[in-house]
C-alpha cells in the first residue's frame, strides 16, 4: 500500500523542496497550504500551481483568521516589513502560526489514516523564529501521539523536517537534483500580487545568499528597479 503523506505547502523555495523530497521517497502527496490573513497571496497562487505540476493527490487551502490577532509584520497593516535585518525574533515572526499549521495537518492526517507530516522548517538560515528549531519539532512530535486517537491507539505520527539542518544553499542544491523550478515558488514578505520580488527583505536576502551559495543562477523574478 502507498504510504500517505501531508506537505505543509506555502508555495515557498522550501516547502517545494519538501514536497519533492517525500515524492522521491515515495509518498502519496496531500499537500496543505493556508490564507492565514497574509498581506498578500502570491504564495498562495504559487502553491496552487505546484500542486497541479506535481499532480497530488488532493490539495487542500484552509482559511485562517490570524490577521485577527494580528501581531505580525506579515498580517497587521500596523505593522511594516523591515528592509534591513533584525536581530533577535523580528516582527515577521506569525506568533504560533506553525503549531496552527501543524495541528490541522495533524487532524487531516487522522481522518486520511495518514502517519507522516512534512514541514519546510530550517533552523540554520532561518529569521529567527522559535517555531523553526529542532527543539519545536520534537514538542509536536510529543504532542501529535498523545492528543489523537490514532497516537493512543498504537499508529505513531511522525513530523518529518528533512530541511531542518541545511543551509539555504544545500537545500537549493538537493531541490536542483529533484529537479525544482524554483521559478514558480515566491519568498519575498511583500510580494506584488504577480508574485515578484521586492529583493530587500529578510526572506529575499536569505534567497539570494542561498542561490549564490549553491552556485545556481536565481531565477527570481524581481520588481522592476531592484538592482542586486
């Protein structure tokens, strides 16, 4: 029987590198992507259209009311996205936005009698965020076979975060083998609606240093005047 699988799905660099990994080791592809209450949704686009070149098996978009609360550069219109790098945890940071995530992958995972969820987390070129630590990772691990019935009864769930130790550049390098366009995936925090970059950004930044770590052009499509 093929084994099922859920991808966190954010149509970012490295939530597709993600999802062809689990497609490499031979997973039957759910993919679960989230309008969160985003400033924009070229992401969301994006990830719709991996999903279909990837043809998986179903691909769910849950809304969420995060810009609700608010609290983050990326869902309160309070609050602007920096331009320049921040120390400590920036004001991009969603507060508890991957336990969110996880937790309805964890639920989607139960009612497919799935056992293996995937996140893009990396806590090596990351911005900061205490959701993005191995340490986080083993918490929901802990979580996910004591809150459902599938853990209680025996069928483990695992949370899965092949990313987690790699540079940007590594993962760049291993989703290149895969075979990633990532031409379709958008990082940037204020992406226009068709999905260019702004190139100044926390995320951009990262992007760029991981592509000219690897050694592979970035094929980016930027907003016109940016000059890198």
């Amino acid at each position: 029987m093929t084994k099922k699988a859920i991808i966190l799905l954010s149509g970012g660099l490295d939530s597709v590198t993600v999802l062809a990994l689990a497609k490499q080791q031979g997973y039957m592809i759910y993919a679960l992507s989230f309008d969160y209450g985003q400033k924009h949704n070229a992401e969301l686009i994006s990830a719709r259209q991996i999903a279909r070149d990837y043809q998986v098996a179903e691909h769910k978009v849950i809304q969420l009311g995060l810009g609700e609360i608010g609290g983050s550069a990326l869902t309160d219109e309070a609050i602007q996205v920096p331009v320049t790098h921040q120390d400590g945890i920036p004001v991009t940071y969603v507060p508890a936005r991957n336990t969110v995530f996880l937790s309805f992958a964890l639920g989607w995972a139960e009612v497919l009698d799935a056992h293996d969820i995937f996140i893009g987390v990396n806590a090596v070129d990351y911005s900061g965020y205490p959701d993005c630590r191995p340490q986080f990772i083993e918490a929901f691990q802990a979580l996910a076979n004591v809150a459902t019935k599938a853990g209680v009864e025996g069928h483990k769930i695992n949370i899965h975060a092949p990313l987690i130790d790699m540079s940007k550049g590594e993962i760049i390098l291993q989703g290149t083998r895969l075979q990633v366009d990532y031409a379709q995936t958008v990082s940037c925090y204020v992406a226009s609606p068709e999905g260019l970059a702004c190139g100044e950004c926390d995320a951009c930044r990262l992007r760029q240093e991981g592509f000219a770590e690897a050694g592979v052009p970035d094929p980016t499509a930027y907003k016109v005047g940016v000059s890198l």
